[in-house]
C-alpha cells in the first residue's frame, strides 16, 4: 500500500512539473495595468462584422464616429476621463479584467457623474483587449447582431 502510494505521489509530482514548464499555447497574454496608463488619442475606428452606419451610438454617448480623435486620459489608480473632439468630457474609472470569457483579458469602465463612487456604479463598459504596448492598444467592442457576434474595434495611440 505504501510502495502504491508513493509512485502515485511520485508521478503526480512528475506531472506538475511538466505542466508548470509547457508554455501556454492559445492563452492571452496579461498584460500589466501599466499598459493601459497614460494619455491615448483614438486614432481609427473600424468594423467587423457591421457597417458603420448600423452603429447608432456607443458608450450611451454619442455615435462611433464622434469618438475618433478623442483623447483618453488612464491613471494607474483607475481614475480617467475622455473627451471628445466637440469639447464633451466624460470622467471615468477603469480597470482590467484578466478572467474575461475563453481568458480573454477585458479592459472596463464605468461613467462617473459629480457625487458617484465608483463602487455604486453598477453599470459600465467592456471591451476585450485585442493588443496592448506602451505605444498602442486595440480594443474591440462586441455588438450583438442578430444571432452573431460583431465588433467595433478601437485603435489608441499614446501621446506624450
């Protein structure tokens, strides 16, 4: 029983090790929340799976088009704010969600009003990071239609 025991524990330790040591194919990579602080300009908007004009309003803010040269502003701590090129601003708290669906990381965020707690706001924003570098990052928002799925993917620059 003992000599049973033992190789069992023996090949289970065996196996962790292999599995600790194989990379992980098909996994999204994490990136840091550092990725994501500082100024961004949404340089380009595109479409997967729609035409733009199927598109009448994003954010509960205002068409997809009104957001291309916004700029994003992301604090470490969460806090933000975006503004659009008419002069709208919006504030912001953000963060970063490793555990989205299939592992895909999401970066998220909620409008905050004047007198909001980010922890009273129930309702927010969630796009799935398609890439994220110090010099850009590719968000894509999914859109239901019909009995699929379409996107409309955000490209960001970072500004200095």
């Amino acid at each position: 029983m003992k000599k049973i025991f033992s190789i069992t524990l023996m090949i289970a330790a065996v196996a962790m090790m292999f599995a600790a040591c194989s990379s992980s194919k098909g996994t999204v990579q994490s990136a840091s929340r550092g990725k994501f602080t500082g100024k961004w300009v949404l340089g380009s908007i595109r479409y997967d799976g729609l035409v733009e004009s199927a598109v009448q309003n994003v954010f509960d803010q205002a068409r997809p088009s009104a957001f291309r040269g916004s700029t994003w502003n992301l604090t470490n701590s969460g806090n933000g704010m975006y503004t659009l090129n008419d002069g709208t601003s919006q504030t912001i708290f953000w963060s970063i969600n490793n555990g989205g669906a299939n592992g895909q990381q999401v970066f998220q965020f909620k409008k905050i009003y004047e007198g909001d707690k980010p922890k009273n706001v129930a309702e927010g924003y969630q796009l799935y990071v398609v890439s994220a570098t110090n010099e850009a990052m590719t968000l894509r928002s999914p859109i239901a239609v019909g009995n699929s799925t379409a996107y409309i993917i955000y490209e960001f620059t970072a500004t200095k």
